[in-house]
C-alpha cells in the first residue's frame, strides 16, 4: 500500500459527476493513470450504498496497493477495510471519527485557511486538504482562497497537504509554482475524456524528475 508522504495525485471519485453504476470503472482508469489516492464522496447517498460500493471498490484499490478513502462517514470503515476517511470542517471530530471506524484509519481534514490547517494539524490530522485555491462548483459555498497561502501553509505545517478547489491539468502548473507539492482534483479529473492520460499528465507536472 503506497505510504501517504509518496503520494502527490489523489484522485476524487464524487458521485455527483459519476453515476453509481460508472464508479468502478472510472475507478480502475484514475489507477491505470498512477492516482496515488481516491476518496470516494457520496454526499446524496446512503450510508448501506456507501458500505457497498465502498466495499465493491476497495477490492480494485487494494489489488493496486491504492489507499482508499472514504468521505465523511467514519463508520464505513468499521465494515469495510478502506484506509482512511476524510473530514468537513463540519463533520466530526478526528476522535470520534476514529472511534467510530474502530480501529487505526488515516483521517484527512478539509481546511479552508491557513488557521484552519493549523488546527487540523495540532488535532492530530494525518494529512489536509486545503482550499478551494480556485472556485469550484463543488464548494459554491467558500470563497476561493487563492494562491498566496499555498507557501505559507506549507512552512506552517508538516502533515501532508493536498490543494484541491478547482485545479486543472491548465492550472496545475501555477498550483505548483505557487509552493504545491500535492494536489486533489475532481471535476477536470471526471470529466476527462481519456480519465488515465489526464492522470498521467497530471503526476507527469507533479514528478518532473520521473
């Protein structure tokens, strides 16, 4: 299983871009193009649709040595072997999310600014995500965080950060240059005609040295 400081592309399999139906597929092509991570989000399902499809993907992840994670709800991973679960800012605490998983899980947090990552940190956070850098329809809610704070985050905390908010393989570049060492993508990932070349020229801008 790939540790999580080597990983750099984590791919987000959201159910509102992909149908149910599609998700192990789109799946096996965010692996063909070297994803390093996948979180599946499933805000408009159940939590028993979760366990099942959870459980459905988790036997490609695995195979793969992929880490998968699951949105929101902790006590998936009390069914299902996934490696982690990501948090809201709104959702549990990392505490009780480990309680509910029942067992040693990585636990991700979504921050929205630079105090936010800090505190997701010190709360024992095994990586975060931190944005919308750009503006996202995925999070209409939030105001684009832009990408100044990308440096100073990084000097500022020492888990695993992944930028994530409207990043694109046009965009990933100045993500990058801006002090990005890891990003998650959504949209421009899903909604890639060819799912594995786009991943692969993503982790290409990502590991230049490969």
């Amino acid at each position: 299983m790939r540790n999580l400081s080597d990983c750099r592309l984590y791919g987000i399999l959201d159910l509102g871009y992909v149908g149910i139906d599609d998700a192990e597929r789109v799946t096996k092509s965010m692996i063909d193009g070297d994803v390093d991570l996948i979180q599946l989000r499933a805000k408009e399902h159940s939590v028993e649709e979760i366990v099942d499809l959870a459980g459905k993907l988790h036997q490609v992840t695995s195979a793969a040595g992929v880490p998968l994670i699951v949105n929101d709800h902790a006590e998936v991973a009390a069914k299902v072997p996934v490696e982690g679960v990501h948090l809201g800012q709104d959702d549990d605490s990392l505490a009780h999310a480990r309680k509910k998983a029942g067992r040693h899980v990585l636990v991700g947090k979504s921050t929205h600014s630079l105090e936010q990552a800090v505190e997701a940190e010190r709360e024992g956070a095994d990586y975060v995500g931190f944005g919308p850098i750009f503006a996202t329809p995925t999070k209409p809610d939030y105001q684009p965080i832009g990408l100044t704070g990308i440096k100073r985050v990084h000097n500022e905390i020492t888990v695993p950060t992944f930028c994530i908010g409207g990043i694109k393989i046009d965009n990933l570049g100045q993500v990058i240059a801006a002090g990005a060492r890891r990003v998650a993508i959504v949209s421009g990932l899903l909604k890639a005609p060819d799912i594995a070349k786009y991943a692969r020229a993503c982790k290409a801008l990502l590991n230049p040295e490969t």
